[in-house]
C-alpha cells in the first residue's frame, strides 16, 4: 500500500514559479540572502553603467549583456526556492482538502448543536458518529472506535483508536469507521500541527537554521573579501596602466562569490523538511529535520521500532505442583480488564487452552503500574491474584509471607534466553508459573543499524523487559547497548546523561510520561495517535505512528547534511574555473604575462568574460535537481563522507567549469 498523502502531486505550476521569482526581486526579499543581494545590485549597477554608456554614445554592448546575465543568475535562484515552496504547497493543498467545510457536533452538557470546525476551540468536546469525519485534532475521552486515516497518512488500512490508553489521539479529516466516540479538541484552529508544517512549507514563517545561519555568515564573509579583493584591482589596474571596465569587475565579483549554494541554499532546507512530509512525519521547525542528520544516539523503544510490534502470549510454564489450569485461569483472570494487546493476547492464549472462567460481581482490577509493574485482581472470594515482573512479584511474594521458588527463577531464565518477555503469576504468597511473551525481531534490522554505526551513530535499546531477555532481543537485533526493565524516569536521565558527555540525543513515544523525555531529546519523534502531551513535548510527529519511522527520519536528516555539504563543495570549486577566463581578460593587453593563466585558450576578454558570467547563471537551474532530491545517501563514517565529497563534488566542481567555459566561449566566438 501507498504511503503517500492521496492526491498529492509533483507537477508544477510554471507560471507560478515564474511569477514568485519576479516578485522575489524586492530589496526586502534580497535581504535574506547576502550573497544574491550582492548580484542584485550588481545588475542594477550594471544597467545604469548600460544606460550611462548608451546616452553618451559609446558602446553599452558588454554592460547590458552582464546585466542581463546577472538579472538571470537571480531569478534562477529565486526560482530555486520557489519551486522547492511550490512542492510543499501542493502538499499543503492536499492536507487542507481533507478539512474543508467540516462540521461539529459540539456538546454542551447533555445536549449538542452543530457548529463549523473552525468555530471549535481548544477544551470543547465533539460527539462523532460512525462513517463521519474528526473535525479537529483532540484526545478520544469517551469510547473507542476504528477509524480510516487515509486523508492524513496514505494508508487505507483501519486503526483503532481508544480514550485512556496511549493511543486516543486523532486528526482532523479522518474518518470514524465504527462506534461513536468523545473527542476533546486539544488545540485552537490555526495551530494544529498541519496548520504549523503547512505554514513552514510554504515558507510563510520558515526561520533558517542554525547550521543555515553559520553556513549565511561564512558565505557572506566570503563575498566581503572578494569585494575587497575586486575593489583592490582598481588603483592596481591604474598603476600597470589598464582600465578594467566597471562592469567587467562586477561579473569577476559575481563569478568568485558563492552563488551556487548562495542561491541554492534556501531551496535545500524547504527540501529536507518536503522530504520528511512527504514520509508522513510532521515537523515543527527545519531546525528539527536538521538536528536529525546530526544525531548521535538513537534511543529506540523494543516495541514496535525494532520488534514487529505488540507481543503475543504464546506459552503458560507452570512450577511444579501446579495444575496447568490454575495457572490459566488467574492468568486469564489478572488479564481480564488489561487493555494493553499483550493483556488481551494473554485471555486469548487462556480461552483457546479452555479456560471459560469469568470476573464475579464485587471483583476489583488492579491496573498496571510502570513504577510497581504489577497487575491484577482481588476476587471476592480473598483471593489475590497479581502478574508482572520477575523482581516485583518476587517482593509481591516475600511481602505477602510466602517463599519465592528457585524453580521460578530458571522457568524465567529459560523463556528469556528464547528471547521472549517472562510474566510472573502469583496467588497470595505462592507462586504459580510463568506466560512467555514473544516478540519477532523485524526483518531487516540488524542491517539498518549496521549501516548508523558506520555513520557513528549509537543504537540503545530501552525495554521494561528483564536483562536476559534484553540482552538476548539486543543480540538478535544488533544494537549497540540496551537499558533493561526501564521507567520513563530513567529514560530522562539517559537522555540527560549523554548529552552532558556532548552527544546529540534522539528518541520516540507516544505517551503522556513519556513527554519529559521527548522534550528534552535534541530530536523527539511523538506518535500521532499518542496523547496530546507527548506530541506537543516532542519536535516531530509521525502521522503514521510507526515507531520504526526514528530511523528513517535520522536518514532523511543525514541527506539533508550531505546535500548542503556537498553543493557547498562544488560551489567553492567551480570559483576556481572562472577566476582563470575572467582574470586573464581583465590585464592581458596591459600585461601579456598574465596570458599564460589563459589555460582554456579562450577567444577573446568579452567572450571570457561573458562564457563564465552565462555559466555562472546557468548552473543553478542545473543543480535544482541535486537540491530538491537530495544527493543519494550512502551510510559511511565521517572520513568517507569528506572523502567522497572532495573526490566527486570537490573535482567535479573544479573540472566542469573549465569544460563548460570553454564550450561556451566557442558558441559565443560563432555568435558575437
């Protein structure tokens, strides 16, 4: 099945582009950019220079012909980053279809009145019924239901949805399938996460990155010193007796300044943060998208992210001189209003091995605890009945007077050597066996974390199982350290820890405890059908609620990375070519020494000046591509990255130009 957002598409509107590349060419727009400012007055110059020259009869030729090509080099820029906006405004346009005239049924005690979506705020409380849309985004508080997320995710596949547990959160503009259900809206309109990523797509309130901001300041400190460097060839030129032409100076100025990545570098960052859309994860600022390519640690939870998923009962061992039927009944009885698909898995396991027990009137459930990681049931009859963990049934036991058998230990041992996650079950103060529950570790990836550890990522499991299970599923899985019988506390003080040691910290969850953690991870990955406190803790949301989606994520900031690293390389490359045919053009009658850097044999100074000038323009639209996709990403350590880049975009960059000037000035020598 698709995971793409239905009726998305790639085509675009040309004549819009067309359109928001012209308009771009405000000052207040330039601005943004230092280095395409610096062109921009570069062709206002050189037209005035054009226009100077043509009033005084004297030929305005070259000026206007680098005026245009200058005016030309900003709008290929411009359209760079329109055309990476018109991307993500296509997506916008679809997720806003999935809300359009929406309606509500909103409650006002016991009595309900129909109202539009967008006149809901943040605390109301909606009644859908089956085969309706969600009008807003909320927390299920009354009921549950299965419910068709296609408008938001891609995927047609039905998902249930139910209040008090950790997955009750729903989207606007996803459909109820059955039952009917309360819904809290938990944010006001306008301010939804779609509203926030639409808004940063479309580059309304896109602010740069920090790694954009410090890359901003060196490209702009770098078109400082060739402005210095090119105002300097003036008292020069008079000195040896040449008078370089002004205009002829600002396309040296122009060609030596990093208009490459200047121009592309905006079109990069909409990029990334297209990427993550379009693989259904919400993000909150490209800030968030960046830090995930600068990830050092990935905390990823057992569940769902490196096993397939829900664990399944699949075995009840009993301890010597217990009736297997006394073990599956209280098992089935402890798992009776476990809400969890473990518990349920549990009464299913219980009910096909014949057990037809069922809960008396007076019984009393105990919930599950993360702190005391015991559930259960006090019967009316005194009995008490309690399943969880090795250590804190063993206390259960002691506490209640009774002896914990070693027999229990070496049934526990012998499941989680299995790799599957042991229950204890007591009765009062004696024991009565063991429930092995099975995960199946997910195809695939033990490879995937191979290729992290050879960008120097570290994988830490986090599991509320004992240590010899986690230490069985983490050599199975291949991740490089596991956190055993885990509290969400310690998950924050995990997080806490690496980064005092100057590590970047990534994680996932989906609910309400585990929102100090996402919080405080550098990248949080909340699942959309969590609570509404872990998806406004984390910086990212996964509309799919697929835990394994932290990896995919990770990757897609890494190609963020390299693609900005690598056109940064290319840009500073190609500098080279064109300081070769506009240098020699400039002093050459004055001092014909300087022709020996004339190593492309070009014609003529005008025609040097212009082929380097047209390729200058001509590279950004050739690049976009590179932009927008991204350069292929290729798990490898730091070293081979740097390697790779200076051997392909580093040469590449310092031979193509040489090869395209030099083209150019033979078409412009048949032309002119």
């Amino acid at each position: 099945m698709s995971k793409k957002t239905p009726k998305m598409t790639d085509s675009l509107d040309l004549g819009s582009v067309i359109g928001q590349s012209i308009k771009r060419l405000s000052p207040k727009d330039l601005a943004r950019n230092p280095v395409m400012m610096v062109v921009g007055v570069g062709t206002l110059i050189t037209f005035l220079l054009g226009a100077t020259h043509l009033a005084q009869g004297a030929p305005a030729g070259l000026d206007f012909a680098i005026c245009a090509i200058l005016l030309f080099t900003v709008l290929f820029a411009n359209g760079a980053e329109s055309v990476a906006e018109a991307r993500g405004k296509a997506q916008a346009g679809a997720l806003r279809a999935t809300r359009k005239d929406l309606k509500a049924r909103k409650l006002d005690g016991e009595q309900h009145k129909e109202v539009a979506a967008t006149d809901l705020r943040r605390g109301d409380r909606v009644l859908v019924k089956p085969n309706e849309l969600i009008p807003a985004d909320g927390e299920i508080v009354t009921g549950a239901a299965t419910i068709n997320e296609s408008a938001v995710t891609g995927e047609s596949a039905p998902v249930l949805r139910e209040a008090r547990t950790d997955n009750s959160g729903v989207s606007a503009g996803t459909k109820v399938l059955s039952d009917e259900i309360v819904v809290e809206v938990t944010v006001d309109p306008g301010n939804s996460l779609l509203d926030r990523m639409i808004a940063l797509v479309e580059g309304a309130k896109r602010q740069k990155t920090p790694n954009e901001l410090a890359l901003s300041v060196l490209l702009a400190a770098m078109t400082l010193v060739f402005l210095i460097v090119v105002v300097s060839l003036v008292p020069f030129g008079g000195f040896v007796g040449a008078t370089p032409s002004f205009s002829v100076l600002v396309a040296l100025l122009v060609c030596l300044i990093p208009t490459t990545i200047g121009g592309l570098l905006p079109a990069i960052g909409i990029a990334g943060m297209d990427r993550a859309m379009r693989a259904n994860v919400i993000a909150k600022s490209g800030k968030a998208v960046e830090v995930a390519g600068s990830i050092d640690t990935l905390l990823l939870d057992k569940t769902g992210t490196i096993t397939l998923g829900d664990r399944k009962a699949t075995a009840f061992e009993t301890v010597q001189g217990v009736a297997p039927g006394t073990l599956r009944d209280a098992a089935l009885l402890t798992s009776l209003a476990d809400p969890t698909p473990e518990g349920k898995s549990v009464v299913a396991l219980a009910r096909d091995k014949g057990s037809k027990v069922e809960a008396s009137e007076g019984t009393e459930f105990i919930e599950f605890s993360a702190n005391t990681r015991i559930s259960g049931v006090d019967l009316p009859d005194g009995r008490i009945l309690r399943k969880g963990a090795t250590d804190a049934i063993r206390k259960f036991v002691i506490a209640n007077g009774g002896n914990y058998p070693q027999e229990t230990d070496r049934l526990v041992d012998r499941v989680a050597k299995n790799g599957a996650t042991p229950l204890v079950v007591a009765e009062g103060n004696r024991v009565l066996g063991v429930i092995a529950l099975s995960d199946v570790i997910k195809s695939g990836i033990k490879e995937r974390f191979a290729k992290l550890r050879e960008m120097g990522v570290k994988t830490v499991m986090i599991t509320g199982d004992n240590p010899v299970t986690a230490a069985a599923i983490a050599a199975e899985a291949g991740v490089d350290d596991f956190i055993a019988e885990a509290t969400p506390e310690q998950k924050l003080d995990i997080i806490r820890k690496e980064q005092a040691e100057g590590r970047m910290v990534a994680m996932m969850g989906d609910g309400t405890n585990d929102a100090p953690a996402l919080a405080q991870a550098d990248l949080g990955l909340a699942m959309n059908s969590g609570t509404q406190a872990a998806r406004e803790a984390g910086n990212m949301v996964d509309l799919d609620s697929d835990p394994g989606k932290l990896l995919q994520v990770v990757e897609i900031g890494k190609q963020l990375l390299i693609t900005r690293g690598s056109l940064t390389t290319f840009s500073l490359a190609n500098d080279v070519a064109k300081y070769f045919a506009i240098l020699p053009a400039l002093f050459v009658t004055s001092l014909p020494a300087l022709d020996a850097l004339n190593i492309l044999n070009l014609s003529n100074p005008m025609s040097a000046v212009l082929a380097a000038t047209i390729f200058n323009a001509l590279i950004i639209p050739a690049l976009i591509p590179f932009a927008l996709k991204g350069v292929q990403f290729k798990p490898a350590s730091a070293t081979q990255l740097l390697r790779r880049n200076l051997l392909i975009f580093g040469l590449g960059g310092l031979l193509l130009p040489f090869v395209a000037i030099k083209a150019l000035d033979v078409m412009l020598t048949v032309v002119i």
